[in-house]
C-alpha cells in the first residue's frame, strides 16, 4: 500500500533530486521490496525496465517515503529493523531497529515517530524514527498488519487479522480508543483524502469495509465478484486511493485481478487481469499507470489505467511484497 | 475421571456478559503421547496435549470475545473408557456446558455423543465411521477425516501421473488401507499390489517384514499405511526400487505443518510454539481450530446463551491460516479444509490440487460429498 507523504513542496524538492540522480532516460523509478532476496528491485519507468536492486536488510515488506520524500523507509521482518534508503543514491543510509517481526508501518505527520504492526508480539509499536527506540508499545489482536495514521495525525488504525478488528488508537495517550469489527481476516487500508472513511480490504470475505472515522462503525461493505472466479478466490489485500479520493485500487490476490472502484458509488467499475496473488499497488504521480505486485509470480505488472488493461509485466526479485513510486 | 485443571479465560467487561463453560475430554494415558512415539515424531503423529491447542485458539479470541462481552471456562478431563466418556458429557451437560471438545477414541467419542443433546468437536479421531455410517448430529470433526487425507495425496499423485501404487498396509490398519484404496480408485490411479507388513525379525516372517522383499515388483509409489509408524518411518530408502514412499511416512498428508510458509501460517506455528514449548503438529491444529470455532460462534450477532452458541456452530465461518474460510459440511459434520503434502521437512503441496474441479467447492473433492448420502443421520 502506497501512502501519500505530507508537505508537497518538499516532495517536489525530492523529486527533483531524484531525477537528477537518475540514469538519463529515466523520468522515475519504482521501489518494490522482495521478501526472499533482501534487496530492493528498482524500476525504470519509463521503460518499464529492471534497472538493478538495492541491498537492504532481511525480508524486507513495507516500504513508505519519508515526509520530505528523500529517504524510502523499509520494514525487514526477518532482521527486526528500518532500513532508511537514500532515494537519490538508492544506498542504504542508516538502518534502526523496529521492534520484533514488523511487518506493516506508517508514520506520524511530522515523521518522528513510526507506527509498526508486530506480528508476532501483537502490538503496535511507536518507534523514535531518529534512533529506533520503541517509545510506546500497545497491545492489540493477534497477527496485526496494515497500520494507518489519521489525517490530522492523532489516531492510528490498525487491523488484527486474527480477531477481523481494526483497532482505533489514541497516539497521545498510546491507548486503544475502540475495536470495530470487520470482515475476516482484515489487512490493509486506505484513506479517503478528507479523512472521513477508512477502507480496509477483508482477505476471507472477497470484500471491503467502510468504516466512518467520526463514528467508528462500519457504514458500508463492497463485495468484489470476478466472473469464473468462486468469492474464497477472491482475496483482497493491496489497496490505494487516488489523490482526488474518486477512485480506489484494489489487488485481488489469488483472484490474479485488480479492482477499479468508484469510491462515491462504492461500486467496481473494471477488473483487470494481472500476475499471481496480486498485492501491493501504486499510481504514478499522473494517476495513468497503476503497478501491482504479483507476490507469487515474481513480477510486476504496469496497468494502463484509463484503457483497464495490463499492457507489460516484468520480472523482479523473489516474493516481491510492496512497491512505491518516486518520479 | 480426573479433574485436571480449570482455565479461566480471559475477563471481559460488559456487566451483561455471558460465561460459556466448554469441556475438554482426553484420553487418560494416552498411548499416542508415549515417549518412545513422542520421541519418533512421525509426520501426521500427535505431538502433545490437546488442551494445549484449545487453549491457543481460546486465547486469541480475546478481542473479539471482549467486544461482543463473553468469555469461556475451561474444563479438562481425563478419561479412562467409554463409560467414563459418557458419564462426563452428562455432566458436562448438567453443568450448562456449551459445547464438549474431544480428543478421544471413536468408541468413547460415541459414548460421549448419545450421552448428550450438546454438540462435540471431534478432534481427535480421523475414522471415516464417525462421518458416516456411526456419524450422529451431534458430532462435529475439526480433524480431517482419513478419506480426506488419501483424497489430498491420491490428487497429488494423479497430478504428478505417478499412477502405480503399491499399497503396504499393517496389522491393524484394515479399514484405513480400504480408505487409501478407495481413494486410489477414485484419481484413477492403479493399485498393482497390496501387501501386509508386520513388525517381526522373525526369519520365517522375512517376507511381511523386510522392506526388500514386500517392494518387489514394478510401480511407481509405495503407499504406506501404518497407524502406528513405526515399520513406516523405515521404509523410505528401503524399497526395493527407487521410488517415493507416500502415506505414513515420506509425504504424509496432513491439517497442518510448522513448515508451511504461506498465509499466516508461520505466526500461528510460532505462537504455537512460544505457548506449548513445541512444535505445531497437526492435531494441535485442529484442537486450536475447535477453539477458534466455539469463539466464532459465541461472537456472532445476538448469541447470549450455550444453546444459541451450540446452534451458531454449524453456520460458523472461520480462518484456519490456511488460506481460505473453513466451515462445518452439514452432510456429515466434516470441517472442510485444505490438506498440506509434507515429508516433515517442507510443505511439498497443497490439496485440493490446483485444477481439481467440483461444481460448488473444490475443497469438497475431499473427503465424503454430499451427493454420496453417506451419513443418515444427518439426512
């Protein structure tokens, strides 16, 4: 899942430096983490090309940019730590640690602080982006995965996909506000750009749950059907928003399609065939190509968003788990 | 009887809650936990207490249980014969008790099951009998059934085209070995020799007993079945020929492995292992699966009282970190599931095989369809 970053006009700083990095050709890149390889694979895309992969450290899985967009955060399971990935020399910077097993993080509006799922201890953990220490630690339902901090950065969500809850944290008193309760096996989410709903994919139930952040329930389910495909095919996991908050992307996994959703109609409005166990996505900056990781083909695949139709896929490492776009 | 241990489970703070009392019965002395069988940790072999499962599968459900404001009591029994199985799910239904969790021998699990209206979770006993000619309604199976286990490893061989079968079946191992055969006529495979083994270094036994000598022939597969393990934990690399092994030992199929990767799994095996100081063995899965089941149900919308639990049971729908929503088959009370192929060191495959096709739902190409009516009293 790719979140936005605050503060364009340091983005736009960043961006530039990106490009000034990069080889000629290139007008960006995409970062997708592959959890078998410990590297980074790097994507030109304009060319739709493999341009080669950075080292990180073990089983690397989520990956978010930093506030001012220079730095790639990525979350290795395995070594239990952040790599901080410099986006212009796409060499590591400096590396902390992130609590144990951390799979899925987001980090507070100012970026000092990151919010990290921990699978195996099922807590959320408040991490001192500046030198790893683990600030607070709150106990939630067991395998806790998608983590999302709030628009004006006071609550985070986080979801349990044991006990098909997300929990609605306080950040300033590190203690759990609610547990709403959801679909099975809830994984990630996205946010509507005015922080009013919360959209969190449900594995086990082919489905979407809506949640009102002002009242904290559930106000609406969109169920995904794909014809020829049986609903315990259909396992929605990567999901992203579009920028005007109009239109919603969802990965399908073993359903092997992405959704395009009409957020307003909460309604699908195309399916898109792409690779194997299709999970993490990202826009592009022109909100024209959609990229989703295909977790068990070892791929990419580059969706042309206003034709619905995949036009290439690429190879990158092995068991590819999140990718992010710097342009 | 013995009165093992009382677990309360987990606090929970709406002042309307209700308290699910729920009964775990095991076999006292359990012949499958001795230390010489413990210690051979055959794949597919019981690894531990079953109360250490169910408690895991409580556990987790805390959150939810917190939420819809219930909790569970736990009471573990040990039980030494059939009459002492009935006479504590009498007492377990006198107690108010929901639901009985049991980890015993058919026998006793029948005893238990007339003796009660209250619904039990048959986790301990894979005997196709139980799911159909002495199935009850009643009676729910968490583990697979021994049909769904020679359906997973028949669909693999059928894929694989490794369609010789030389079957090696033990001494108390009849109506298991007639399930394999079933199985094996059913993915059109071809049985081309069925032999008994026995446990014997007795010269004149020589030919049931020396692994050289039963695998004469020509096929492709040995498919060994051997309830006990020990003659089937031997024979891989001992064939005459040089072929796989399949059944009890070399790939085995089984509800679950430590060594799956995919869907969580790894967690769960984890957690598992942190909690039980062991590794997750198959029936470990199941007892934490009964656990998980009775949490689903006493969280769904509106359950306050053990018959409304018992009766949400049968409609519940839960996640076994196996990839796909599990739930109990009316017909025949049979949780269905997808089966792991596991030689102990790797999950090699996953059944249902991919391509498998049923008109409803490919995870019931194992096991007993509905169609088959094999069950009456659930008819």
């Amino acid at each position: 899942m790719l979140t936005q970053p605050h503060g364009s006009a340091s983005i736009l700083v960043a961006l530039m430096l990106a490009a000034s990095a990069a080889v000629a050709t290139a007008q960006g890149v995409a970062f997708v983490s592959s959890e078998k390889d410990h590297a980074i694979s790097v994507v030109d895309l304009k060319a739709q090309a493999l341009l080669g992969s950075v080292a990180t450290c073990k089983r690397p899985r989520h990956m978010q940019l930093s506030v001012d967009g220079k730095q790639l955060w990525v979350a290795c399971s395995e070594s239990n730590q952040a790599d901080m990935i410099d986006v212009a020399t796409r060499k590591s910077a400096r590396r902390i640690s992130l609590g144990e097993d951390p799979e899925v993080f987001d980090l507070s509006i100012d970026g000092k602080t990151l919010y990290v799922s921990q699978e195996d201890d099922a807590t959320l953990i408040f991490v001192d982006a500046a030198n790893g220490k683990t600030l607070k630690s709150i106990e939630v339902g067991k395998e806790p995965e998608g983590v999302k901090t709030s628009v004006d950065g006071k609550t985070v969500y986080v979801t349990s996909e044991v006990a098909n809850m997300v929990h609605v944290v306080d950040v300033a008193s590190a203690t759990l506000l609610k547990n709403i309760k959801v679909g099975k096996r809830p994984r990630r989410f996205a946010m509507t750009p005015d922080g009013k709903q919360l959209w969190v994919t449900n594995e086990l139930d082919a489905s979407v749950s809506i949640i009102d952040t002002g009242s904290r329930a559930v106000v609406g389910t969109l169920q995904f059907e794909i014809k020829g495909a049986r609903a315990a095919d259909i396992t929605p996991v990567g999901i992203v928003m579009s920028r005007d908050g109009t239109r919603a992307f969802v990965g399908l996994g073993r359903a092997n399609h992405v959704a395009f959703v009409d957020v307003a109609q909460r309604k699908v409005t195309h399916t898109v065939l792409v690779g194997k166990r299709a999970w993490g996505l990202a826009l592009d900056h022109a909100e024209k190509t959609l990229l989703v990781v295909n977790g068990l083909s070892d791929d990419l695949s580059f969706v042309d968003v206003a034709q619905a139709k995949a036009t290439k896929t690429i190879k990158v490492g092995r068991v590819p788990h999140s990718v992010v776009i710097v342009e | 009887m013995k009165l093992i241990a009382l677990l309360l489970a987990l606090a929970a703070w709406p002042a309307e809650a209700a308290t699910f009392k729920l009964s775990l019965l095991l076999p006292m002395d359990d012949p499958r936990l001795e230390r010489g069988r413990l210690e051979r940790a055959a794949v597919g072999q019981p690894g531990g207490s079953a109360a250490d499962g169910l408690k895991a599968g409580l556990a987790e459900g805390r959150f939810e249980l917190d939420a819809a404001g219930h909790k569970f009591e736990l009471e573990v029994l040990e039980i030494g014969n059939a009459a002492a199985a009935k006479a504590a799910a009498l007492e377990a239904e006198r107690a108010g008790a929901a639901v009985i969790v049991a980890d015993l021998p058919a026998p006793w699990l029948l005893a238990a099951a007339d003796a009660t209206k209250l619904p039990l979770l048959n986790i301990g006993a894979a005997a196709d009998s139980l799911r159909q000619s002495d199935c009850r309604r009643n009676l729910w199976h968490v583990l697979p059934s021994e049909r769904m286990r020679s359906d997973a490893l028949a669909q693999y061989l059928a894929a694989r085209r490794w369609q010789q079968v030389l079957l090696l079946t033990g001494p108390n191992d009849v109506e298991r070995a007639a399930t394999a055969q079933a199985s094996i006529r059913r993915h059109g495979l071809k049985l081309v020799a069925s032999r008994p083994f026995k446990l014997s270094a007795d010269p004149r036994d020589r030919e049931f007993a020396n692994p050289l000598l039963l695998t004469q022939g020509s096929y492709d597969v040995v498919w060994v079945v051997d309830s006990d393990g020990e003659f089937a934990v031997g024979l891989p690399y001992r064939a005459a020929l040089p072929r796989p092994v399949v059944g009890d030992a070399g790939l085995v199929a089984v509800a679950w492995s430590p060594r799956f990767e995919r869907f969580g799994a790894p967690q769960l095996s984890r957690r598992f292992a942190k909690a039980a100081a062991r590794p997750m063995a198959p029936y470990d899965w199941a007892a934490w699966m009964a656990g998980k089941l009775v949490v689903a149900a006493a969280v769904a919308p509106g359950v306050q009282s053990p018959a409304a639990l018992a009766q949400g049971l049968s409609s519940s729908q839960v996640d076994g970190s196996k990839g796909v929503s599990l739930s109990l088959r009316p017909w025949d009370g049979q949780l269905r599931q997808p089966m792991l192929l596991s030689d102990g060191i790797a999950v090699v495959a996953t059944a249902p095989q991919e391509g498998v096709l049923h008109p409803k739902d490919a995870l019931d190409t194992l096991g007993a369809d509905a169609p088959e009516k094999l069950c009456k009293a659930r008819l």
